[in-house]
C-alpha cells in the first residue's frame, strides 16, 4: 500500500503550530514560575526551551516539538521532526544529551514499515548529535504525529535567551528563508527534485553552532526560527529585549527554489494567520511585494538560529558560520532603541 504522509494530515511541519496571536492569548492566564528560583528560563518570554540551573556549573535544558508530516518520505519526515526538536536546545546555547520520542500514528491506515521508518529517520538525526533516543511515548491517532522531547545541559552563565539583546547589536541568520512555500509546493506535487533536495538539506541540517555561540559574551541572545516566520521571531527578541529592529529584504537569504515558488504565488495559509497575529508591529517597505512579504512570514520547520550579537564579531561569526556549512548565513539587520517593532525595507 502506498501512502502519501502529507495527505493524512491537514498541515504539516511547523506550519500545525497555533496562531501566535491565539497562543499568547492560551498561555496569558497561567502563573509564572518565579517562586522556582532555579528555573532560569520559564514561559515569560516565549523562549525556544525551560532551563534548569542544577548548580554553578550546569543546568538542563529541557523541551518538547513534534508535527504532522510535512514530507511524504517516511525516513525524511523522521530525521526533519527530530532535527526541529533538538534545535530548541541548541538555540539556547544547550547541548545536547538525550531525547525520548513523541509518536502518535493512525495505526490502521499507515502500514508498520512506514512507522518503522519515521522512528528510524529521528533516531538517525539523534544519533548525528550524538545522542540516543531513551524512551518515548506512542498512540494510536488520527493522523501521523511525530516529534521528541529533547534534553540537553549548559553553564548557567551561557544559557542565550530571546530577551537580552541590546541596543546596536546586528541581527544573524543562519539558514535560508522559504521551507513553508517549498513544503506547499510539495504537497500539491509542484517540488523538483532539486527543490527538495534543498528542502532535505535546510532542514536536516543540526543547528550545532549554538553550542560555541554560547560561549561568545558578545552573543547576547538568539532563537530559532520556526512556525512563525522570521518576522514572528524576531519580534520574540524585540518584545523581550525592548527594542525596535530594522532588517533589509535583499541582504534576506532565501532558499532558491523558495524564490521561485514565492513569485509564482505558493504560499502557506499559516503564512497568512501569521500576518494576522503580528502585522500591527510591522512596518513593511511600500516597495515589497506579496511574494516578499509571504517569506517574510513564512513558517520555517527547522529554521536556522537567529542570532544578536555585538558589531564587533558579527563578520566574525557569519565567516564561521560559511566554513561549517552554513552558506546561507548572513547578515540582516540591526537591533535600535526603540518601541518593538520591526522595521523592514
């Protein structure tokens, strides 16, 4: 029996997560943790994962991300779900140490090789950082859900948050922009090889140089980019930070074929609820398109780390960056005083 993975799920990758808006409205009402003093990193800003201070010298980063499919080859769908999770730890300077897999799979419509093959896909991504898939949890569902709990430790001192960025600081990101068009193209059949092939390499790719980000003091924060674009993202470090952010579509690294996809009019509706949630806090260029614009709020599933450092360092880091692999990486803005808003021309 041959079965498409994205045609039993209603969305796909980061593009299932809920509204920004919505969420922000969900979560308002619970407590604060601040009676924990060793939790360094709770729920305040909608950061990336809750950090843990164990004592002086380490702390456990500590966070959950699973999806539906958003490609439709199984050992793909895996090894990108799993990938997406452990990024949470590196976006705060964390490394690593163990996951335990999150399953949820419609047992009687999706044959067990396939399942097989979606477990084997994450455990291959975990065992490319270096870590075993411990444990997890399965059910049966309605439709293929798939994703980790991911554990990792860091110096209490290194942890990189989403809300201490500061005045003129530049704005780094580390992978292309355009995953969500690509994976609608996917789904309606219009991908190329090469288009997925681009597709596979973004988001397979492990987001590791967070681990030496973090011990960079001129690195002030950082967060990954995922289901809520860049724009949504980069508002996070706006609205934690207190700080306006001006950012230059063309100096945006997009995914090739994304571009392409974008012009010819493939947009994803999480796109648009994107927009909804946050467009008030933005200030687009009258000269931007609606192809620009729909990247500019594009879900990213396993998106790259967007990263605010001093000026000082940022060639630095982006020549790094290259050398690792990271081609697309590049500087896109800069961090001012100012209400949070992002700003972009």
């Amino acid at each position: 029996m041959s079965v498409r993975l994205t045609e039993l799920s209603h969305g796909g990758g980061c593009g299932c997560k809920i509204a920004p808006a919505v969420l922000r409205d969900l979560l308002a009402a619970l407590p604060l943790a601040q009676v924990f003093p060793d939790l360094l990193v709770g729920i305040e800003s909608g950061d990336d994962a809750a950090v843990y201070r164990l004592n002086d010298e380490q702390a456990i980063v500590a966070t959950t991300d699973f999806f539906m499919p958003i490609v439709d080859d199984a050992f793909d769908f895996g090894r990108i779900a799993a990938t997406n999770a452990l990024s949470d730890v590196y976006a705060m300077g964390g490394k690593p140490i163990l996951a335990l897999a999150i399953v949820g799979m419609p047992i009687n419509s999706l044959p067990l090789g396939t399942i097989q093959q979606i477990l084997a896909g994450g455990a291959a991504a975990c065992a490319q950082a270096g870590i075993p898939v411990a444990g997890g949890h399965s059910i049966d569902a309605p439709e293929p859900i798939y994703g980790l709990v991911a554990l990792g430790v860091v110096h209490p001192q290194q942890v990189k948050r989403n809300n201490q960025a500061r005045d003129g600081d530049m704005l780094i990101l580390t992978k292309g922009v355009g995953v969500g068009i690509l994976s609608a193209a996917l789904k309606k059949q219009q991908l190329d090889a090469d288009g997925y092939a681009e597709m596979l390499h973004s988001t397979t790719q492990l987001n590791t140089p967070g681990g030496w980000l973090a011990e960079m003091k001129a690195v002030h924060a950082m967060t990954d980019v995922t289901g809520f674009g860049l724009l949504g993202h980069l508002l996070g470090i706006c609205r934690g930070s207190q700080l306006a952010a001006e950012i230059k579509f063309v100096h945006l690294p997009l995914l090739h074929s994304a571009r392409q996809l974008a012009q010819q009019g493939f947009v994803t509706g999480a796109s648009k609820r994107n927009w909804q949630s946050y467009g008030d806090e933005v200030d687009l260029a009258p000269s931007l398109t609606e192809w620009q614009h729909n990247l500019l709020t594009d879900p990213q599933t396993s998106g790259g780390l967007l990263i605010s450092c001093g000026s000082d360092v940022a060639q630095d880091i982006v020549q790094r960056l290259h050398s690792e692999g990271f081609a697309h990486a590049a500087i896109i803005g800069q961090l001012r005083a100012g209400a949070a808003r992002v700003v972009v021309s």
